[in-house]
C-alpha cells in the first residue's frame, strides 16, 4: 500500500491489511465457485466486524404517518439476473409475489438521521471500539489477536488512488479512519453542515434497524427492494431501463473514468450527492441506483436463489440463515443499489439485481439505507 498520509496512522492500515489478508487472501474456501467468480466476489468490500449495537433500547417516535414515503401496489415479478454482468448469485431467475407496502422515497438522509439521533442520545457503531471477542468469530480458528491499540472506533473512508491498480485488492483505495462516522464522513475536520440533503453514511445495519425502531418502521426485504427498484419495468438491467448508464444524461451517482484513480465528474459528484439530485424511476423513487449502498433485512447466503429455482414464493423474508463462501466464518446481510462507487468496469451495483453483502456491524462512507412500513399500518 501507498504511504501513510493525511494523519492517517500506520495502525489502521496494519489493521485493515490484517482483516483483509485474514477474509480475502484464502480463496481456498471458494470450491463451489470459477476463480474468476471469486477474484471478483473478493475484491468488494472489506468488513469491519466489531460490536453490536442493535440492542440498544429505542423507543417509538409515535408518528404513523406515511409521509415522505410512496405507496408500491404488490404484483409479481421475476426476480435475478438480467445481463452478462450479473453474478453467480443472482441466478436462477425465479417467480416473486409481492404484497403492497410504503417506501421512503429517498434514502435516509444526514437530517433525518441527526433528529434520530438527537432525540434517542443512539450511539452508532463507528462510533465504538471494535471488540475481539466479536471479531474473531468471524475469522479462522487460530487466527492471531492484534495489538490492543489497533481496536479503536473507526470506519472506512475511500480514497482514490494515483493510478491504476489491481482491483482484486481494495486496500489500495478504502482506509480505515479514526474517527471517521455519519458526523464525520471523511473523518477528523470533516463535517455534514452542508449535507444535510445527502444520505446518512458509516451506518451499520444495526444502526439501521435502531433507526427504522425510532421511526416505525423497518428495511425492506431483498425482494421487495428489487420489486421497487424495477419501478413497473419488466426485465430491465437498470431502474431506468436498459440504456448504459454511460449513454445520454447523467442517470446516478456512480463512478465515471477510470476507477479508483480518475473521476471525470459527469454527474457532478465525486462522493455522494444530494438525494433528489437524478430522476426518479417509474414510482417516483429517487437513487435506487448509485449514492449509497442500501441494508436490506435479509441475511446473505449465496446459495440462496438456487434453492428457490422453479418455485413462486410470496413476500420472501430470506434464508434462514447466512453464508459466503469467501468468508464462511462470518454472518452478513445484504445491500442493494451500488454507490458512488460503482463503475462497469468494477462493480455494476447499480443493476437492479446486484446483490452485495457485509456483516451488519460494518459501516462505510458509501453505505446507507432506506425503510418500509407495511401498507396496513
């Protein structure tokens, strides 16, 4: 890796390069899968893996309301894989019903996120020291403790590299931040004063959930995500439909160039962007692509679609339990939508059918979330 810079310490990168050697560097654990398929399953994002929070008691904030939020009529859909960029994971195609439900319109945003925060005193986990009695059950019998001053509240903060890069190793552009959460998305002397419009980042999916308790509501499930982002189009690769995203006007916040050294900015930003920002899809739902990276409710377990193969399931709350082969030992959810990261030529996240996964305790700079209610409450 590149020098240490920008008061970064030498500990958070022996930190990172730690976990990252640990979960990413024994593709043994990949038998079922082509070393392609898992070169580029590895090379996605690195996990925090530290305490919990989720349990923390929140309470109510009484409103029922559905404001800010679009009503989705259920129907049935086919959901997976679409294009010759889909992964393994995201086949086979398979017959989903859908009940009707409420979705927020845009993803949480920094301000709705602050209230939240201000009125329950929620501590978020970026924000507390990573635990090892947590970790290392995610990682391989035997495997070393670090020194205790590597565990300190942190989160992970992109930052581009000068040149190209082997992308099958993402510690040449993510880096652990001391510091670094929602307040302070690029860490120590960062702020959010200014993008209070933007999507919250450095959530955890715990503190997603503690969020959705406050707010009444809940993340939505892998399907119905995927049925809302579709937004009533049939078959598309993307919630606008099958355009490239490269073609005509700027469509999402995703990486444009030559990733993770060179942005040309098309669509106006190098990080996130103000939701509402890009047009919405067919339910008038804004940053189903791009932005940030969205929790859903469903634990990840890659074999999950192949179980469902010629079967039609009714509102699919998920597998009953996780699994990823790149790192088995460790028990993740999944995200959907892709991020101001994502980029053809590294990671197609804003197709509709893209699954990604991580373990609910890690939050990054492009990582947030949305919420659902049911329609009849």
């Amino acid at each position: 890796m590149s020098p240490c810079k920008n008061s970064e310490s030498l500990s958070f990168i022996l930190l990172f390069s730690f976990f990252i050697f640990s979960s990413c560097n024994n593709l043994s654990n990949y038998k079922n899968l082509s070393t392609s398929a898992a070169v580029h399953s590895c090379m996605k994002i690195p996990s925090r893996v530290g305490i919990t929070t989720e349990n923390q008691n929140i309470p109510y904030n009484g409103d029922s309301t559905f404001q800010g939020m679009v009503f989705i009529e259920g129907g049935v859909f086919e959901m997976g894989g679409e294009s010759s960029h889909a992964e393994s994971d995201e086949f086979p195609k398979h017959t989903v019903v859908i009940e009707s439900f409420y979705i927020d319109e845009t993803e949480v945003t920094n301000l709705q996120f602050q209230k939240f925060v201000e009125a329950t005193g929620y501590v978020t986990t970026a924000e507390k020291s990573p635990e090892w009695d947590e970790i290392k059950k995610t990682l391989p019998p035997g495997t070393p403790k670090p020194p205790d001053s590597f565990f300190v509240a942190s989160s992970l903060v992109f930052k581009p590299s000068n040149g190209p890069v082997n992308l099958s190793n993402y510690a040449l552009w993510w880096t652990w931040k001391q510091d670094a959460n929602w307040r302070q998305p690029e860490g120590p002397g960062s702020s959010i004063v200014d993008k209070l419009n933007h999507p919250v980042a450095h959530v955890s999916w715990d503190d997603a959930m503690a969020y959705c308790k406050w707010a009444g509501k809940r993340l939505p499930t892998e399907a119905e995500w995927e049925y809302a982002a579709r937004g009533g189009l049939t078959n598309a690769f993307y919630p606008w439909g099958n355009e490239s995203i490269e073609e005509g006007n700027a469509k999402a916040n995703s990486w444009e160039g030559k990733f993770p050294y060179f942005n040309s900015l098309r669509d106006g930003y190098l990080k996130t962007s103000p939701v509402r920002t890009y047009r919405p899809n067919g339910y008038g739902l804004y940053d189903m692509a791009g932005n940030v990276w969205e929790w859903c409710s469903d634990w990840y377990n890659y074999n999950y679609y192949s179980s469902l193969e010629g079967k039609r399931i009714t509102n699919p709350q998920g597998p009953s339990k996780s699994y990823d082969p790149q790192e088995p030992f460790a028990k993740k959810r999944v995200l959907r939508g892709g991020s101001f990261l994502c980029n053809d030529s590294y990671c197609s996240g804003y197709r509709v059918s893209r699954r990604m996964k991580n373990t609910p305790d890690t939050g990054m700079e492009h990582t947030g979330f949305r919420c659902v209610k049911d329609s009849n409450k």
